[in-house]
C-alpha cells in the first residue's frame, strides 16, 4: 500500500472518539467521501468509556490534507474528540484471516510458514485451513506473500487500530498528537464538558 503512494504522500494515523450511535459512521464516511479525501484503512469498536466509541483512521496526504481531514472530522456534532498520533511513540497492530489451499501434499508446509509468523489455524477442512495473524501492516503483507503460491481462496484484514504507548502522566490517544488545528493537544482531550466547566465561585459573605 505504502510503496504505491506519490513521493510528497505519505500514511498518517488518526483516532477519533465519537459517540456510540446508529449512523455516526455513516455521516463520517459521507463526510470522507464528499471531501475526497483517501482513506487507507478505518477501524472502529467500543471505547472504555459507555456511549463512545473509538475509531482509527489511516489517512493517505501530506501535512496540509491530514489537517483538512482532522478540522472536517471535528466538525461533526458526532466526534468528541480527533488527534493525529502518527508521530507519537504508538502500538499499531491489524488482524487477518487468510483461508488457503492446503492438501495432504502440502498441509505441512504451510504449518511451519504459519508457526514461522507465530500465526494461528482456527479451522482446518479436508482441502483448507483458516489462518489468524495479528500484527503490523508489513508482517502480514509477507505471510500473504509467501502463502500466495498455496492459493489464497479467501482473506479478511480488520484495519489498523492504534493507540499510544504508555506515558507516565495517564494520557490517552485521545489527548497527544495534533489537534484539529495542527497544535500539540493539552492532554485534556476534545469537547469534554468537564474540560470547558468554569470554575467554581466562592461564597460571598
């Protein structure tokens, strides 16, 4: 994917947390759609907070469309909060299931390229196995390449999902990387009402 991208291109990963609602991603993806804007990959699932979810974006562009993307994103009621982490210390990781050819002839040599990725089979069948990977983008480009050969009948990919490495002060995903405007984010996240609260005024005698 990476190697067929124009030399000013380049992937940059975004996570968005948006409320966990019937057509949020429907509105999200028009919003991409309209736009023109090229997405890679999108991932999304339940975050740790109920009501939200998270979701992941690979977004293909330079700086500038990578801050469109990000300012359109954060303007649909639906987003809570959306941050560019690509340069950020993060733990990226996809799941695949690939569905292969495997006979009797050479079952056992797609056992020991499965056992060499530290893969999983999940489903054998008289003329097939199902294969589980869960890693970087790069480590299941080249299982599927040295399974190619065998013939790959069937092949699933999740998407990239992503969040930031652990940090010493407890921040998320959601509270490092660039903001909508390009900025380095506060570390308190995006709309949270608890964030634009005004403090409390002291009793007057």
């Amino acid at each position: 994917m990476g190697a067929n991208l124009r030399p000013q291109d380049q992937l940059h990963t975004l996570v968005a947390l948006v409320e966990d609602k019937p057509g949020v991603l429907t509105r999200i993806a028009s919003m991409f759609r309209r736009r023109g804007f090229n997405i890679a990959s999108l991932a999304v699932g339940k975050s740790e907070q109920p009501g939200l979810s998270r979701m992941t974006f690979v977004v293909e562009g330079d700086e500038r469309t990578v801050i469109q993307v990000t300012k359109q994103l954060d303007k649909l009621i639906d987003v809570i909060n959306v941050n560019d982490i690509s340069n950020e210390p993060m733990v990226a990781r996809e799941l695949a299931l690939i569905k292969v050819n495997a006979n009797a002839a050479n079952r056992g040599e797609v056992i020991q390229i499965v056992q060499l990725f530290r893969a999983n089979i999940v489903d054998v069948g008289a003329q097939t196995v199902v294969i589980e990977i869960t890693g970087e983008e790069e480590k299941i480009n080249a299982l599927h390449d040295l399974l190619e050969p065998f013939g790959i009948i069937e092949m699933l990919r999740t998407g990239l999902v992503a969040m930031v490495r652990g940090q010493s002060n407890g921040r998320t995903s959601d509270s490092v990387g660039l903001n909508s405007y390009g900025q380095e984010s506060n570390g308190h996240g995006g709309h949270s009402p608890l964030a634009e609260a005004p403090p409390p005024v002291a009793d007057q005698d």
